[in-house]
C-alpha cells in the first residue's frame, strides 16, 4: 500500500517538475515569490486561532514532512561536523520563522518583508568591495529609517525590531546553507535543518495553540502554508536556477517587498502608504543594485 502510495506521489511530482521545465526560470522566479507572500499572508489569518507561535509551528512541521517525502534523504553516514552544521541551520531557520511571523502579528506583510530583507542586502554588499557599494547601504537605511519612529512613521517598535531580526537570522541562513549544501547531497541538509527547526518549535508551538492545533481548519490552512511558503517555491527556485545565471536570480528576488506589499493589500487589505511604499521601493533598490555589484 505504501509503495503504491510514494510511486503516485512521485510521479505527481515529477509531472509537476515537467510542467516547471515548460516554463520560462523568469516566471517560475515570479511564481515563487507571489507563492511565498500568499502564504504568509494566508498564515496571518491563522493568528487569532494559534497565535504566531502555533502558525509558525504548524508551517515548519508541515514543511519538514513534505520535504521528508519529496526528497527522501539519507539521513544517516556523514561527519559529526556536518550534522553541527545542519543542526545550527535548523536553530537559525526556526528563529528566523518565528520572528518574522511575531512581527506579522504587529505589522503590515509589505513592511515586515522589507525590513527582513536587509539580511540579505547585508551579505550582498558585503560579498562585494567596490564604492559603490556606499549607495547601496544609504538607500537601504533610508527605506528602514522611514519606517522607523525617528522618520515619523507610526509602527510598532517591537514588530519592526522582530523583523530586523528575521533578517538577521536570514543573513545567517544564507551563508549557513552554503556550508550545509556542500556537506549534504540534494535537499538532505535542508530537510534535517527543517526537523531540528520543527523540534525547537515543538514547545512554543504548544503553549501558543495548545489543542487547537488539532483543529481540521488548522491543519489544513497550516499544510497549505507549508505547500505555498515552503515545498512550492523551494521547487520552483531549484527549477529556475538550473536555466538562470545566479546574479539575474537574486535581482529577481529582491522583488520580495514589492510582492509583499502587493499581496498584503490585495489578500489583507493592508494599506502601508506612501512612506512605506517608498521604503519598499528604496530597499528593493538598494537590492538589486547590491546584487549587480556582487556579479560585476
């Protein structure tokens, strides 16, 4: 019965990856991005069931399953040093989850992307020597200073500084999944971080939701999450990079505030303003053109 059952699954999964191939790497980059977004936006409405802490546990374990079944690694046979680093991955995968969704619950989608991306803006230009760099850097902290109290914007301070330290943490998962890729073949390193992430999650995931996490509603919005935030674009990601230099990549994701503001007014009525559409556009700006310097 269990054979039956993987070898449906798989070939559904491998008419999906056909499908994927079909398609342009610049709409399945697109693809991933509005996925992503969809999801956090859809994990928003799970916050008054489960709280942050119940949604963002529900995600990653949900994830770390999916993950578990579609790449079915081997989980056993490598150094002790590499199950370090994967463990390590997992810890700053499951903070930098749970921050980013605590700031959801303070703060707009579009804003809380934003400040999150500085992570990865961070180990842009730091990847990168040239001068003009600066600029980079000055726009970006243009974008958060508008939507700090300083710059008169009316946000939650402890939303915002959660965000921040999403991005942090994302900083962190960058540089980690390089080391992590290198040790494990195929998603297997992703798949033990996302275990160890589900693990840490276990007890904030409790005292947040409690016995609603049992709930049919829940499980199933928290699949979907997982699917749309995590399994889906993750695959859709790996499609395009076979067939997309790295640097027309990475420009292409630091749309991720654009589509986040987007998304978060469409699905959640979330009007950030002119000042926070401004920042997003100052961050997204100071990201690709930290990306191209990285190439050039």
């Amino acid at each position: 019965m269990f054979g039956t059952e993987e070898s449906l699954l798989g070939r559904r999964v491998g008419r999906a990856r056909s499908a994927a191939a079909a398609l342009p790497p610049t709409v399945l980059i697109i693809l991933a991005i509005f996925t992503t977004q969809l999801g956090a936006a859809i994990a928003k409405g799970l916050f008054q069931t489960v709280g942050p802490g119940g949604t963002v546990f529900v995600r990653v374990g949900f994830a770390a399953l999916v993950l578990l079944v579609l790449w079915r690694p081997r989980l056993g046979g490598y150094a002790r040093a590499d199950y370090a680093a994967a463990v390590v991955f997992g810890l700053v995968l499951g903070g930098m989850n749970l921050a980013f969704y605590s700031a959801l619950n303070r703060i707009p989608l579009g804003i809380a992307v934003t400040l999150e991306f500085v992570g990865p803006l961070g180990v842009a230009v730091f990847g990168s020597r040239r001068a003009l760099d600066l600029l980079w850097v000055v726009l970006a902290g243009a974008g958060v200073l508008l939507l700090s109290p300083v710059g008169g914007a009316d946000l939650d301070v402890l939303g915002a500084s959660l965000a921040l330290t999403a991005g942090g943490l994302w900083a962190a998962y960058i540089l980690l999944s390089a080391r992590v890729g290198r040790a494990f073949p195929g998603g297997s390193g992703l798949v033990i971080a996302m275990l160890v992430a589900a693990g840490m999650l276990t007890p904030v995931g409790l005292l947040s939701g409690g016995t609603e996490l049992l709930a049919p509603s829940v499980l199933v919005t928290g699949l979907g999450v997982a699917l749309l935030s995590a399994a889906i674009p993750y695959s859709l990601e790996l499609a395009a990079l076979r067939r997309l230099p790295a640097h027309v990549f990475g420009v292409m994701m630091s749309l991720q505030p654009a589509a986040g503001a987007l998304v978060g007014l469409v699905i959640l009525n979330e009007n950030i303003g002119l000042r926070g559409l401004s920042a997003v556009a100052l961050v997204t700006i100071a990201t690709v053109g930290a990306t191209r310097s990285v190439r050039e």
